[in-house]
C-alpha cells in the first residue's frame, strides 16, 4: 500500500520535511504532498538586514517550489481546515486531500491587530514592524530618513519568532547610527515584558551588560496595551508610557489562521499541541507537527525546525511501519546574535540547559556567548547553508540534532 | 526554598513566594496572600480567574500567560490589571498556589 503523507506549509519545516521523506521512501511507497498559500520562500534571518540596507528583498526571497524535490506534489492553495476525525484537508480551491500522516509546519502568523491602535494612525509611517518583507524594506526608507530622536524597539509579548531579533535589532540600531556619525542624537530604547534582557539568567546578564555597555535603555516588565502611533507613545497596561519618534514592534504571534478554523487541533493561540519529544500531536497519533507550529517550550526559529527534522524523519518512519517512536528531540537551538560592528554572539542550549559560555561546536570552535568576528561571518555564511544544505535534507558535518556540553562551561567553572 | 506559614499551614515556597507544591494550597491561603498583595477582598472576579489558573496548570503544567488569560479566562487583559494591578500573571499565580509561570524562549 501507498503511504499519504500531506505537510501543510512549505516554509523551513515543510520543505525539509518533503525532501528528507523523498528519501525516506520511494514514489511508490508513499506519496508526498505539501501545500502553501503562495510561492514565496522568505529566508526569514535575512528580513534582520533588510532595514540597514545590509541586504535587499530580492536577495531573501525565491520560489517554495524550487526548492522543493521532484517526486513531491507541490499545491498552491489556502487551506481552509483540517478534518481531524476523517484525515482529511479541505482547501480552498475545493480540493481535498485524504492522508495517512499530516505534518502541520505552517509557522504562524503576526496579529499586529490584537493590539490597540498598531495597524491605527502612524503605522507604516512611524511604527514599523521588521517580521515582514514590506514592514523590513519600509523600515529602511524609514531609517535612511531619521536624523535624530527616540526610537523604541519592543515585542508585545512571546512567542515570537527568534526572541533574540528584537535584542539584535536594537544591537544594529547602535551601529547604523554610529556609522552615520550621528549616534549622539538617536535614543535607543529596549520595552520588554520580561524582566530582563533575555528569558534565560546567564544570556540575560550578558546581554544585558552589552546593552549598557552600548547605551540602550532597558523597559522591563512592560506589557504593551495600547501602540498611540499619532501620539508617539507605548501605553503599557499598568498605565505606564514611553515616548517615540520611530517605533519598531513586533506584534503578537498565533498559529494559521486555519489551524484555529480546525475543531481540536490547535490551543488558546492556535499552536498544535505537541509531544516535545517525539513530535507527535497530542490531538491524533497521525498527526504530526514541526517548527514554530508547535507548542512545545523552545524557541521558535530555524535552527529548532533543522534539529527537529531529523528526529521527525525517524518518528513518521516508526509511526507508518507501527514501531514505537524513538526519536527523542531535546529542545537544541542554536542561534548567532548579531550585535552590530562586524561581531555577533552565539548562543546553543536546550530543553534543560540555557546558553552557556565555551566553545560551539566543541572545545576548538566558535565562542559562546562572547562578541566576535568568526560567530558575525557564521551568521553571513549561513544564508548559503540553509538554500544548498538544510532545505534540501543534507546534515550539516559536525552538528548533531541533539545538544552536546562539549566545550562548554557553567559559570565559575 | 524556604517554608512559610499560611492559614497555620506550612507550605513550601520559593524565593519569590511562588508555591512549590501547588497540592498544599487551600482558599484560606489566597485569601491571606492576597491581603498581603494588597488585594483586601477577593471578588468573585478575581476567583474565576484564582480557579482557571489552577485548572490550566493542572491541564499543562504552566500557569498561562497574561495573553492566554485575557483570551480564555472570561476575563480581559485591561479587567486583569485592574484585578491584579501589579502583573495578573505572577500576582494570580502567586494567590493561586502554582509555580511561577514559565516564559518560553
């Protein structure tokens, strides 16, 4: 028999999923299908640079179908809902797909309109987002305008994506205007609704003492309710204000829209509720889920989605010959932190070990959690990686899925 | 981890007084941590919100986030501050009797 498998969305997670499970199985073991809305592949680590005209929209963009193998059935298509209990997708085309195993890695979606007055007066003019292609690039006209004033940088609340851009972002702030030579008149300002920096202690207090070092005002504790863009002001919900001349914020994040069009399939904020291990659903054994679909508690970025594959490869492989599952995902991230003068940070951790200072990915490597040249060329070099190695399904030489303490050190230590 | 003492009771808290054994909470308890919160009188307002956070915590392990409280306690975020002015997240968590909140990364 023909095993169906059906991934809904063809961002990182989809299109590694697709590839990986081409060679997995052969056409006549199981058909592969992967639906998408549209045929834009954004590289999203590149929307980072797109403000400070370090990189252009056309050098992050190229078609989800390319990317994608032959011997995969590529759909365009909004999706309209999943039929739990049938194994069924309806989509809006009218076509429904009948599956064996459905992988949900369609990312999320930004709410910038669950926030009062966000999307009102003054957005797009004087309150920006960076988590969108356009948001990116009109930001930068934005920028290139600015002579001076306060800009404040915040994010309303988590998850979002990369919980460490924003941080990078106001890094690059620093930069750009010191570039300019004009750093003297711009305030930057750092809103959060954590308590510090950074959600993990160490990284916080590095990161923390990076801002200062750098002088960038830090808002804790700040729970955004109210974006005045008319105004120039954040009202947080405790009736706290924080003036700006530029805002950049980066808005509630949810699940696909169809997720929550889906009856069971996804939580409060439309994420699909997942074994953080296996990656199983914990709505349908055949259904699966990867990436910043999820629930489970890491972050939602690029490199969580990469380490996952391989272990969901495995899991889909189990579940279809009805062996248990084995594959157990640990939580691994891994991210670079840009901050601005050619340097960047490297941070690596998991489900139970937060960043670290040492050496990735072993005792002779990149620097953890220390500023430096070879972590800001890792992070240029990247870009290459993700088109020619982990869209396609190849292992990266060296790293491995799952974390390793090698080369690391607690403090003290 | 120390122990303090509510409603005669010894339980088991953490620096910040965030239970760690939500199973040694009773409503005489919020109601003292309350007083001390500087919340007087606990309205029925501010139960719904009390009982929908030990539910969630006992469903999945976390207590929600302010976000999740405004979208599926029947409560919303602007009643939340001015049910717990400080911050409806820690403050109800702590009456609550669960751990503190995990923020993911």
């Amino acid at each position: 028999m023909t095993h169906r498998i059906v991934i809904l969305g063809a961002g990182t997670g989809g299109t590694i999923m697709a590839n990986r499970l081409r060679k997995t199985y052969a056409e006549s073991e199981a058909s592969i299908t992967v639906v998408d809305r549209d045929d834009r592949h954004i590289y999203q680590p590149g929307l980072l640079f797109v403000p400070f005209g370090l990189t252009h929209p056309e050098d992050i963009v190229r078609p989800r179908k390319r990317q994608i193998h032959k011997g995969i059935d590529y759909h365009q298509s909004e999706i309209d809902r999943v039929d739990v209990e049938a194994d069924r997708v309806h989509l809006t085309d009218g076509t429904t797909l009948d599956y064996d195993v459905l992988i949900v890695a369609s990312g999320t979606d930004l709410l910038p309109q669950e926030t009062e007055g966000l999307t009102g007066p003054g957005w797009m003019e004087k309150v920006f987002t960076f988590y969108t292609l356009e948001g990116a690039a009109a930001l930068e006209a934005a920028l290139t305008r600015f002579d001076g004033g306060r800009i404040v940088v915040n994010f309303i609340d988590l998850p979002i994506k990369c919980p460490i851009a924003p941080l990078e972002f106001v890094f690059m702030t620093d930069w750009y205007f010191h570039e300019r030579g004009i750093r003297d008149r711009v305030d930057i300002t750092y809103v959060t609704p954590l308590d510090g920096a950074f959600t993990k202690p160490i990284a916080a207090q590095s990161l923390g003492d990076l801002m200062a070092e750098k002088h960038i005002e830090l808002v804790t504790e700040f729970n955004t309710g109210e974006v005045d863009g008319e105004g120039g002001r954040l009202v947080s919900y405790d009736e706290r204000e924080v003036p700006f001349d530029l805002a950049v914020i980066v808005p509630l994040h949810g699940g696909a829209s169809f997720v929550e069009r889906s009856p069971a399939l996804g939580d409060d904020l439309g994420f699909v509720p997942t074994d953080p291990h296996t990656l199983q659903s914990t709505v349908k054994p055949n259904i699966f889920a990867i990436g910043d679909a999820t629930n489970i508690p890491t972050s939602k970025a690029g490199s969580v989605t990469h380490f996952e594959a391989e272990i969901l490869q495995d899991n889909v492989r189990r579940f279809l010959a009805g062996e248990p599952l084995e594959g157990e995902y640990d939580g691994h991230a891994n991210c670079f932190i840009e901050t601005g003068f050619k340097k960047a940070l490297l941070i690596d951790f998991n489900y139970d070990t937060e960043p670290l200072e040492g050496h990735f990915p072993a005792q002779v490597g990149m620097p953890l959690l220390k500023e430096s040249r070879l972590n800001h060329l890792g992070k240029l070099m990247f870009q290459w990686f993700y088109w020619h190695s982990l869209l396609p399904g190849r292992d990266i030489p060296g790293i491995r899925p799952d974390m390793t303490m090698a080369g690391k050190h607690r403090p003290g230590e | 981890m120390s122990t303090k003492t509510l409603a005669g009771t010894p339980v088991d808290v953490n620096d910040e007084g965030f239970f760690e054994k939500p199973e040694q909470w009773t409503e005489e308890m919020a109601t003292e941590m309350a007083e001390e919160e500087g919340i007087d009188d606990l309205t029925p307002q501010h139960w719904q919100v009390i009982h929908f956070m030990r539910k969630e915590y006992d469903e999945k392990g976390t207590g929600p986030t302010v976000r999740v409280l405004g979208k599926s306690s029947g409560v919303s975020v602007k009643e939340l501050y001015q049910l717990f002015p400080k911050g409806p997240a820690k403050v109800a968590a702590r009456i609550a009797g669960i751990p503190k909140p995990r923020g993911c990364v």
